[in-house]
C-alpha cells in the first residue's frame, strides 16, 4: 500500500509537481488543493483557500495524509508547516521561520550579510525625503524592493529618477518603507537546491523570463517561460553558487532551532566575470522553473520529497536525464495587469511526443468545458536533447491552441538560443 499525498497549490508548479508523483509507484492516493483542470485528471482536487492553514489541517486529518507538498510561499510564511508537525505530518517546505528569508527582503538580505554572501549593497528608505537624500548615489538604473509578498511583482528596475522615485513613494504609503538596491549588472539565473539538515542537491539549473513582453520588455510578471539547463551556470559557475551561497546557507540553516526541509530557490545574477551574487531568496519551487525542472529529474520523485521531509535527504541518489526543458507560457487577454477569465480553451487533445501541458489558471466550467481561470492558462513544455528542439516543440504545440485573447512569448530562451 502506498502513500497519500496533498500538494497544496492551484498552479503549473503544482501540476508539474502532481505529474510528477503520480509515476511513482509509492504513491497511492494523491490529492491537490485547490489543483486546477489539469490536476483533476490525475488526482483528486479539493476546494480550499490556499491562505487558510486550519482548513488546511482539517483536510490533512480527513485524508489522512501521509506528506503535504506546499508549492506557493504564503501558507509557508504563515506557518502552515510549523502547523504540520504539531499534529505528525510530514511537510515538504520550511517552517514559518525559514520562510522570512523569502517573507522579508530586509530579513534575507541581513541574513546574506552576516554569512557573507554576495549580494547587491541595499538600504532602508523610510520617508521621501530620505529617498531624495540618497536616490543619486544608487543610480542610474534604480532597483527599488517592496519588503512582502508580492507574487513576484514587488521589484521596480529602472533607469528613470521620476519612476523610481514613484515606486518608493508607493511603496512607502503601503508598506512603511522600501529598499533601495543597487543595480546587479550580468544575467539571471535561478538554481532550485533541494535541502534537510543531512544535506542539499543542486537541481539543473533554469532561466526564466519574467517581463511580458518580446526582447524582455514590458512589465513584470509572474513568469511568462523558462527553460534549463541554463548554459549560463557552466560547471566553474556552479561550484561557485556551491561555495560562496549554498554551503554558508546550508551550514547556517542546519544549525537553527527550526529544521529547513524543503526547497531553497536562488535567484542569481551571473557577471562577466562569471561570479554569482544572489538578487533574492525564495523558499519554494519556482513558477514557471518547476515545469522545466522536475521533469529532467529520473529517480524516484517522491522518495525526494519523502527523505527531504524527513531528514535524510543525504542517504538517496538523485540522478538526472541528459535533455533540454523549454517551457512557454500562455497568458489571459490583458495579463499582467487585469486577466479576462471564462474564456473557452479548445486545441489541447492534439497528441504530440516529448511534450507536457501545465495547466495553470484552468478549470471546467459547469457544462465541462475547458475554459480559462487566472491570469497564467497554462505551458507547454517541451522536451528534447537539444535546446532548440524542445523549443520547436512547444511553439509547434502552443500554435495548435485557441483562447481568444491570449498572449504568449515568442522568444522564449533566445539568449542561449
């Protein structure tokens, strides 16, 4: 008899995940709250507010679940995992305390300088005048952080004084303050590194392309595609990463009272000199990185989150296919400001190898049909030995997808491409 297993979470990142599990013959039953259309069809969905931790409890003790898989941040930061153990239940994902270094830039960031990690020099702007005193000595190009949760869209970067200025401002009348960064000149990168007390695997490494727009213009998004291995994490690079970030973290995470066990997300920029510094902390999987991450991963997933969970994550072998993972994002009529939903999505049955739907912003409406629910509907993934075929099949199979409206990159990858 196998294992029940929650993944909490309505997105691609939680559909990518939930595919995932479901080959793995250890798992028994699996369950996704609130899951999406594409979950529906491998496991069982279940409607819940992610934010709601003892709603979530209560379903954990309905099911009897044996682990719980948090994908998105905000249950984490609420403590949903500290939640888990007080009644047994294994929890993939930090307690609420190792989620600040994503819950709070400021925190994360004295963090990095008390353990010496490379990072942009960063302060705390409280008022607008402050911000005049100082916005010269930080600039041109601005980075200006909102110290929350912000689904991704909390950053403003740009070389404009009158819109940095704006964003300081807004962000000191909701928050309190904000940080000013200085500028990380190279390019991005993010490394995914699975981590317990025993020890930490480095996942291949991915790039995701956060603007909307072609040529990385436009505003920010949540991810719009993503694709791994980043050519930009060469072998000299990563054993950098290794030393300089993951070591220090690893070594001061295993020492704290609160156990971290789960996924530490690095988020890097790589100068041309190839020297990593570190643009922030997330302490999950990554949307849309997952959905080229996890399925480059060849062993037993479950076992992976199974020994993370429970402390022993240095007793498994974690092996990886030698292929190329490319991911695009198909995005609602007006993301990413306002998204129009309950639109109909047909094109999706035509059957195409080394290829992956991820259902994101889907659901079945009451006449079961396919229809859009969120700003990000869903990617297509790709897979291939070559990074350009992957990415040949994802566009192929993105071309055969109808949804009024809908957007999507046609870049994806262009800078390895």
């Amino acid at each position: 008899m196998g294992d029940s297993v929650l993944v909490i979470g309505g997105g691609g990142r939680e559909h990518a995940i939930a595919l995932g599990l479901k080959e793995c013959e250890d798992v028994s039953e699996l369950h996704i709250a609130p899951g999406n259309a594409g979950t529906s069809k491998i496991g069982m969905n279940h409607k819940i507010d992610v934010s709601n931790v003892d709603g979530i409890i209560e379903l954990v003790q309905n099911l009897n679940v044996d682990l719980v898989i948090v994908g998105p941040e905000g249950p984490l930061v609420n403590g949903l995992s500290d939640e888990l153990s007080k009644i047994g239940v294994l929890c993939f994902g930090p307690h609420s305390s190792g989620a600040n270094l994503e819950g709070s830039k400021e925190y994360a960031n004295e963090v990095m300088m008390n353990l010496d990690i490379p990072t942009a020099a960063s302060i705390r702007i409280d008022t607008y005048e402050q911000a005049k005193e100082l916005i010269d000595g930080f600039g041109p190009v601005w980075v200006i952080k909102r110290d929350v949760l912000a689904g991704g869209k909390g950053v403003t970067v740009t070389d404009d004084k009158n819109e940095a200025m704006e964003a300081i401002s807004e962000g000191i009348t909701l928050d309190g303050f904000v940080l000013l960064e200085e500028f990380l000149e190279g390019e991005e990168a993010s490394m995914l590194v699975v981590m317990d007390e025993s020890g930490f695997v480095c996942l291949p490494a991915s790039q995701d392309h956060k603007r909307v727009g072609e040529g990385d213009s436009g505003p920010n998004t949540g991810g719009m595609g993503a694709y791994a291995p980043a050519p930009i994490v060469t072998d000299s690079v990563k054993n950098k990463v290794i030393d300089r970030i993951i070591v220090p973290m690893h070594n001061w995470l295993s020492s704290e009272e609160s156990l971290y066990r789960g996924c530490l997300y690095v988020g890097l920029m790589i100068n041309q000199y190839g020297d990593p510094y570190v643009v922030e902390f997330n302490v999950r999987f990554g949307d849309p990185e997952t959905q080229v991450t996890i399925p480059l991963i060849s062993s037993n997933l479950y076992e992976l989150f199974l020994a993370t969970a429970q402390g022993r994550l240095s007793e498994i072998e974690v092996n990886f296919h030698d292929k190329h993972a490319l991911t695009v994002v198909l995005a609602s009529e007006g993301y990413p400001s306002t998204s129009k939903t309950n639109r109909l999505i047909s094109g999706l049955d035509s059957e195409l190898e080394n290829c992956m739907v991820h259902h994101a912003g889907t659901k079945y409406d009451e006449g079961g049909n396919l229809v859009s629910n969120g700003g990000r509907v869903l990617a297509i993934t790709g897979i291939s030995n070559s990074l350009s075929e992957a990415a040949k099949i994802s566009y192929k199979y993105m071309g055969n997808i109808a949804l009024e409206g809908s957007h999507y990159r046609k870049d994806i990858g262009f800078r390895s491409l």
